[in-house]
C-alpha cells in the first residue's frame, strides 16, 4: 500500500520541491498551504506522515499539532527556520516525531522520513493485532475482519455489561440471533436463561398464557400450572424475535410487562415482579412500521435503546472467506471428517454472489457442497455450487469435464450430480425424488449407495 503523505507549507517553491521529492520516492503525496484545510481533510481521510512548516498563515505550525493529534495518529515532522530551533523542541514536546532546519539536506529528509514510517507501521500493525486478539478472545464465535462486524463487537462489548435494552436489526439470517445470545452470554445474567420467544408463531388464543403462564384450571384445557416466557426468563435475557411482525394485540402486552415488569398468570390472583433484560430483534424497517401504524410507537422507543445494524452479507464481502473457513472447519468436525478445501474459482464465486439469504445461505450452500464433493478429494470446486450462483440458467445441469475423462466417468458424474439434486429438491424424501428422475424406488436406493450418498445429511439441510 502506498503510504499517504501530507505536506503542510506555505511556500509554494518549498511545497513544489518536497512534493516532487517524495513523489519520486513512491509516496502518495497531498500538499495543503495552511493547517486549517488539513484539519478538514484529516477529519475524513487517514494519511501515514504530516511534514508541518512551523511559519504558517493562520494557525501556525506549533498550535496545529494539538488539533491534528485529536484527527490523526500520524507521524508530525516539523521543519522550522534556521535559528528558530527552541520552535522546533516546543513542537516536539507537543508530539512531532522530530524536525529538520532550512536548508536541510534532501537524504537527510528521505532517511527520517522512511525509518519514521517503518516505525508507524510496525506499530499499526501491533495494534491491529492486538486488536484482533482482544476481540476474538472475547467473542470466538462471530466470525469476521470487516469494519462493519468490528463494530458490532464493539457494540456488542459496550452493551453487554449493562442491562439496556437492544434492538437487533438486519435481514434475514445475518446473525441477530448469534449476537443476542452473545450479549446474554458477555452480560452479568450468563449462567442464568437465555429464553427466545418467537413473536410470530405463537397462535392468538395461546398468547398470553405463552407469555406469562397460567395457573392449573385457569381455562379448559388448562390441567395443570404453565409457567410463561417472561417468568422463564426472570434473572436472566428474553429474546423477542421477529418482533416487527407482531401483532398489535400483542404489541400492547408486551408494553405492559415492559413498563410494569410484573406479570399475573393467567387465573392467577398475585401480580408477580420479573426481573429480565429485554433484546428484540427484526428484519423489518420498524420506523416505517411505526409509521404505518403497523407497530406502536411507544413500544418502539422502549425497546430501541440501543441499536445494533448487522449489515447483509453482500456489504461485508471480505468476511465471506473467513466464514466459508469457520463453516468447512465446524461441519468437519462435527461429521468427523477431512479437513476440506476449496478452490480459489469457487471461492470467487462465493464472493462474488449477492446473499438474499446473508450467512445462513452461506452456511447451506457450503454445507451442501461438502455433500457434494467426490469421495476421494476434499476440495471444494465450482461444479459443487449451485448454478444460480455461477449465473447458470436452472436448466444447464451439466458441465463438460475439463479434464479428459472416459464417457462412463463423465455419465456416472452426471448421474451422481441429477440424483443428489433430486434428493436436494425433494429434503431427502427417496420417493418423491425417484418420482422426480422417473426411476424406481429400488433403482434411486442402489445409485445412492453406489455413489455413497449421506441421505441423513441431505435431510438435515436446509432447503436453498
Ligand atoms: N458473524 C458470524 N459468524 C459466525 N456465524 C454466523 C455469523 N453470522 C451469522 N452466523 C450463523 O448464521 C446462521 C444464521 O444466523 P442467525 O440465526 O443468528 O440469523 P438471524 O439474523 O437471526 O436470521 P433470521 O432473521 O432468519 O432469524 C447461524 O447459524 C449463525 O450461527
Ligand atoms: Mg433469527
């Protein structure tokens, strides 16, 4: 990486000369004549080393060094005038790195100036790596080096001590779960329930003894005393998930408990105190549910006290093969088998695709290839991805052997691929796909054992 340069000074011959001089050397250069419009730059972009004349219109050099220090973590290296050395000790306690007198020597300068960045970079880099040490010591398994995720660990750490209230938001299958529950986990209530409720799967009529339990007899049906989500949770964290897609009636019920934090079984006689922290979580834009009214405003502003944003996966590319790494580490072990690989084309294509369905898509289609991979390598290539993410129509199944093959080898590797997507379309279900392929039952059972299918593998995944 080319390493950024700013030169603050006033004299355009000096600036001209500098300039050149360090161009010449493979630096990126950005020349400003006064440090007021470096401080705006600076306010935005990051640069390695400032060279900051000290004689300056405006602000001089001495009082800029405060200011750039508060914008930057960059190298200062002030040049001052001949006899004006006490200047350039001044800057120094200030923070410069070092200065240089006109007339300096050019060497002399482009020496400094490349051990002083040496220096820096080791540095960035140590701190870069302690960073990163820190951060997965604590959270080992949200997977990811993108600014984005980074940021939701900071977050995430900053949050979990307290008992605030977070809103998790974000699109299908970006991790709003795996960050909830790693909240619980880092906040003062790990050890004691961590209880998910799901906002949309509860039927209407059973709503509030879901939520809040009922007492033995309380309705028909009722044989004997249920203890709700909300008392479940007591001490610890409830998860309402899909919150946005909750119903009105709901919504108001769940304020309550908020507001109250006591709740009374259903039947039951005595309101009783529940101490939870509340984490919600949604896919959908709550502000424009609000103002739909699909959402009550004032549950809304109770539950978004904190908000944490998992962006889709299509905006963090660069975590994609540090995930596809964790996801082939964590099925081999889990199956007991190889370690797998994957080829560089195919991992391009995995960067490359836009993730509807973000790390749970991921997750499935990784999963699905090492389904797919040949008994005798462990290599993960592109014939093992589904076409959609190689831009090939449905139809095109197949794909000629690029190496030279016999004609039963390249059949039977057809065969192996239309059985196993059969199998894939139907979950598993041998029947339906034997229907599928217009085979025999008896027929598709042998091919499975002749290409050593895990039918049971099949089963477990999800569909695409
Ligand atoms: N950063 C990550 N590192 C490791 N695994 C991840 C990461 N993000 C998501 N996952 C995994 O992806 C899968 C989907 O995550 P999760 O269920 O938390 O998503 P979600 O946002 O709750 O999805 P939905 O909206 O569909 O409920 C899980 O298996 C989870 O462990
Ligand atoms: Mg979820």
């Amino acid at each position: 990486m080319t390493e950024k340069i700013l030169i603050i000074e006033d004299d355009e011959a000096m600036q001209f000369f500098l300039s050149e001089a360090l161009k010449k050397q493979g630096y990126r250069v950005i020349p400003f004549l006064d440090a007021e419009s470096a401080f705006i730059w600076l306010e935005k972009e990051r640069c390695d080393l400032i060279l900051l004349d000290i004689k300056l219109p405006g602000i001089d050099g001495i009082e800029a060094i405060g200011p750039i220090r508060e914008r930057s973590d960059a190298i200062i290296i002030v040049i001052t005038a001949f006899g004006a050395e006490k200047h350039a000790l001044e800057a120094i306690r200030k923070g410069a790195y070092d200065y240089f007198t006109k007339p300096f020597k050019l060497e002399e300068m482009e020496i400094t100036i490349k051990r002083a960045l040496e220096k820096h970079r080791l540095r960035r880099e140590l701190e870069a790596l302690k960073q990163r040490a820190r951060e997965s010591m604590l959270f080992p398994n949200i997977i990811g080096q993108s600014r984005a995720i980074k940021e939701v660990l900071s977050q995430v750490a900053r949050v979990a001590d307290s008992d605030v209230t977070a809103l998790i938001l974000g699109e299908t299958g970006t991790g709003k779960e795996l960050i909830a529950q790693t909240i619980h986990d880092h906040s003062p209530r790990k050890g004691k329930p961590f209880i998910k409720l799901n906002c949309v799967a509860i039927p209407e009529g059973l709503l509030e003894s879901e939520l809040f339990g009922h007492e033995k007899g309380a309705f028909t049906g009722a044989v004997s005393r249920k203890i709700g989500k909300f008392e479940l949770a007591d001490q610890g964290t409830i998860f309402l998930d899909e919150i946005g897609d909750m119903a009105l009636s709901t919504q108001a019920k769940i304020l309550r408990i908020l507001q109250e934090k006591e709740l009374e079984r259903v039947g039951g006689t005595l309101p009783m105190k529940v101490d939870v922290r509340v984490i919600a979580a949604t896919n959908k834009n709550l502000v424009s549910e609000v103002r739909e009214k699909r959402f009550r405003e004032d549950l809304f502003y109770r539950l978004n006290v904190v908000t944490i944003f998992l962006p889709p996966l299509r905006e963090r590319k660069e975590d994609i093969p540090l995930l596809v790494d964790h996801i082939m580490e964590k099925m081999s072990k889990a199956s007991g088998k190889k370690i797998y690989q994957i080829s560089k084309s195919a991992m391009e294509i995995l960067t490359e695709y836009s993730w509807p369905g973000n790390v749970r898509e991921l997750e499935n289609v990784v999963e699905r290839a090492m389904v797919m991979v040949e008994e005798d390598t462990t290599v993960i290539t592109p014939s093992h991805l589904p076409l959609h993410l190689r831009g090939l129509p449905e139809e095109i199944i197949f794909e000629f052997p690029k190496e030279s093959a016999s004609l039963d080898d390249a059949v039977s590797a057809f065969e192996k691929e239309l059985i196993l997507k059969a199998l894939y379309k139907t979950k598993g279900v041998q029947s339906q796909a034997a229907q599928l392929l217009g085979i025999t039952e008896r027929s598709m059972w042998h091919r499975i054992k002749k290409y050593a299918i895990d039918i049971d593998r099949i089963k477990g995944l999800q569909d695409l």
